[in-house]
C-alpha cells in the first residue's frame, strides 16, 4: 500500500513541473495524506479515483494558476530567478490550458480560448504587419533618395531622405508600444483562460495544509 503510494507521488511531484519548491513540498504532503487515508488496495483503484499522477498535476497546476498569487521561479547558475509577469501569465495560461484537456467538460472551453486567442492573434499580426510596412517604405525611399541626392536632384532626394527618417523614427517609436500591447494582449489572455478555468475547477485540487 505504502510503495503504491509512495511510486504514484513521485510521478505526480515529477508532473508539477514550474510550481515553487516550498509550495510543490505542501502539495505532496497533503495528497499524501489524503492517498493513504483512502485505503486503496492496488495502482489501478488509485488510478480510478485519483486518476493518472500527470492528469492530477495538470488539474493542480490549473487549480494553483487560477486561485494563487504566485511567481514561477527558475533556476540560473544553481541560483533562482524571478519570474516577470510576462513569463507568469505565459505559464498560466499553458497549465489552463492542460488542466481543461483532462477533463471531458475542458474541450469545448479549449475551443473557445482557442478561438480568443485567434482573435488576438490575428490584431497582432495587423499590428505587426504595420509595422512592416512602415520599415519596407523606409528602405524602399531611402534606396531611391541616395542617387538623387548624388545626382541633379538633390532636393527631391532629400526630401526623401528626410521622409524615410520619418518612417524610422515612427518604428522606434511603434517598437515599444507593440510590446506593450503584447504584454497586455497575454495579460488579457490569461485573465479570460483563469474566468473559464474557475468554471470548470469547481473542486480545488490545489490545497495545502495551513502554515
């Protein structure tokens, strides 16, 4: 009984993959419990109630995304390194995701995340695709601007010349309000994947004992 427990844990502590060392400890240590509480007799009765150690940790790392004020940590040169809210929305909404395809319920929400994150994807490429256009008319007038500067029309190529700084100058500006827009686009993408997750997670597979 011991050992079945013991194997179905270290498989489920391998699959929390990304959670906070102290916080995976916590989470271990209460499904301990719980499992040898349950008095089950073989892997396959465990199974049957608990499911597979991966489609647990998919459910937890979805239920500790959704309802936890957390950051993920990584590990650099032996050392741990903060993660921005960048890499956090990122990660949550990679574990909703996960946590929605293992349950039946999660496949038509996964459709609709899907679907919202098409959206966003497509407003993006626009808002790149933009900005593309802009560097292509840049070169484009910069390539014809330098023989007539050189040449008999020198003021029409400078002209152009002074338009394609323009067209520079406006990327440098765009540059960094496209990543702002990205950040807030993932943002966005995470709160709208959390909202569907707390519908389908009713129960908290993400629990610990009181510190």
């Amino acid at each position: 009984m011991t050992s079945i427990v013991n194997e179905y844990l270290r498989e489920l502590k391998f699959y929390l993959t990304g959670m906070d060392k102290q916080e995976k400890e916590n989470v271990i240590n209460f499904y301990q419990e719980i499992l040898l509480d349950s008095q089950v007799k073989s892997r396959p009765d465990l199974i049957n109630q608990f499911g597979e150690p991966k489609q647990l940790a998919r459910k937890i790392l979805a239920n500790y995304s959704i309802n936890g004020n957390y950051e993920v940590d990584t590990d650099v040169n032996n050392g741990k390194k903060k993660s921005t809210k960048l890499s956090t929305d990122l990660q949550s909404i990679k574990w909703i995701i996960l946590g929605l395809a293992s349950v039946p319920l999660g496949v038509p929400l996964l459709i609709i995340i899907f679907a919202f994150m098409l959206v966003l994807g497509i407003f993006l490429a626009v808002i790149i695709g933009v900005v593309l256009a802009f560097f292509s008319a840049a070169i484009l007038i910069m390539y014809k601007a330098f023989p007539l500067i050189f040449g008999s029309n020198w003021a029409v190529g400078c002209f152009y010349f002074g338009s394609s700084l323009a067209f520079v100058i406006l990327i440098l500006i765009l540059v960094p309000l496209i990543f702002s827009v990205i950040r807030f686009l993932i943002s966005l993408m995470a709160k709208f994947s959390k909202k569907i997750g707390r519908h389908v997670f009713t129960e908290n597979f993400y629990k610990v004992k009181d510190r």
